[in-house]
C-alpha cells in the first residue's frame, strides 16, 4: 500500500528564490546582520544547533512568497544542511521552525518594517522582532518587541548606546554602540552577555590577540637586555 506523504509534494529549497530579488539601498541592511552573524559564529563555534540567515528568503507557506528580513536567527535546526548550505529558509525542510529572532534594518525608504511586515512575523511566532533605524531622533533608533500573547509587545529596557535588552530564551543580549568595523566607525549593534559586556568582533580579537603577541615579546627583549647587562650571554643558556 502507498504511504502519502504531503511533504513530497511540497517545493523543495532548491526549487525555490532564495530572496525576492529586491536591492538593498542602505549598505547597513547587509552589514549589520553580517556582523552580527560573525561575532556568533565564534561565541557560538562549539554549537550546531543554529543558523543566522542575512537577506535570505522564509518561505512559510507553499502559495505564498518568501518573506526576506535583513536577518534572522533560528535554534534547533542544523548549522550546516550539507556541503551546498541552505538555499533558503523552508520552513517545512525545518521540521516547521520559525527564527526566534528577526532584525530589520530600516532603509531609505520604509518597507513595512514596523507595519506589515512586523505584522507577519508575528503570525509567524517569531519571539523576537528588532528594528534598527538610524534616521530615528525622537525615538532610538534600535526597537525590540517580544510576542506576548501573539502579540508584540516592545521592551522597555534600556536601549540607550552602550546598553543591551537581554533575550533569555536565546542566551544573549542585543544592543548598540559605537564602534568601528570594516574600517567604518559609527553605531553598529552587538551581542552582549547577561551582565552587560558587549562581546569583540573578529576584528576586535585579532587586534587584542597582536597586542598580547607584542607585549610578550616585548617582555622577553626586555628579559634579554637584562640579562646581558648582568655580563650574562642568553645564548648560553
């Protein structure tokens, strides 16, 4: 007897866009979720139990189109689906898990990032919706909502620069400050732990990393003069 199973019948990730195709008009729609997504692939190396999608499709519903959030973080799924990585983000090949979190970087112009498309993922079940807009100076520029109840309720946290909202469902913290990465200073968001401490970005290791490199080899010339000017010959030692 034939077992039916409606999955065989649903697209495939490889069937389908893995973004809508639209331009982004602010640099900052890749390059904050692409800083994000770096500082946890080292927090998180140890993990596989995560993925971080920048500018990828969410294909939620067979007939419906992909919803494309500047980036988002799932939990529970694979890191690594194969050698190929995902296409997209299909929530029927994700055993119908939604991303925990969302972040949507307000461009030049608004593209329903605190209306409609707010509004999606809420029906989603995303528990976590930030906004960030630069352009903002009445308000701050960063918002984060958690779905209460199916509905988003914004966290009234300190959100002021240099101060984080702690999501403890996901174990970190969001917030930002200014900072310099790829050569460019200004306000950039972060991850933060529960006590508050922003965690280094790859560039902010590697230059930490050369400091101690320097300092230690500046110990040991400094070791080495004082040796010879004991009359003491290092290399006889």
């Amino acid at each position: 007897m034939l077992q039916f199973n409606p999955l065989h019948c649903l697209p495939s990730s490889a069937e389908l866009p893995d973004s809508d195709d639209t331009p982004v008009d602010n640099e900052l729609q890749d390059l904050m979720p692409g800083l994000l997504k770096l500082i946890l692939a080292h927090i998180w190396k140890t993990r596989m139990d995560w993925f971080f999608g920048v500018d990828m499709g969410i294909y939620y519903h067979p007939d419906e189109p992909a919803i494309v959030p500047d980036g988002f973080l799932s939990l529970g799924v694979e890191r690594i689906v194969d050698e190929q990585l995902r296409l997209s983000y299909v929530l029927w090949e994700e055993n119908n898990i939604a991303p925990i979190f969302v972040l949507e970087v307000v461009s030049q112009t608004y593209r329903g990032e605190y209306g409609a498309k707010k509004e999606k993922y809420q029906q989603l079940g995303v528990l976590y919706y930030a906004v960030y807009s630069s352009q903002r100076r009445r308000k701050p520029p960063l918002e984060i909502y958690r779905l209460i109840d199916g509905e988003y309720v914004l966290q009234s946290g300190n959100l002021q620069s240099g101060a984080s909202i702690w999501m403890p469902e996901i174990g970190l913290g969001l917030g930002r400050e200014q900072g310099a990465y790829q050569g460019i200073t200004r306000e950039w968001l972060y991850w933060y732990n529960k006590a508050g401490d922003r965690y280094p970005t790859p560039d902010e290791r590697a230059e930490t990393a050369e400091q101690r490199a320097e300092t230690a080899e500046q110990k040991l010339q400094d070791l080495l003069n004082k040796l010879k000017d004991r009359g003491i010959d290092p290399g006889a030692l």
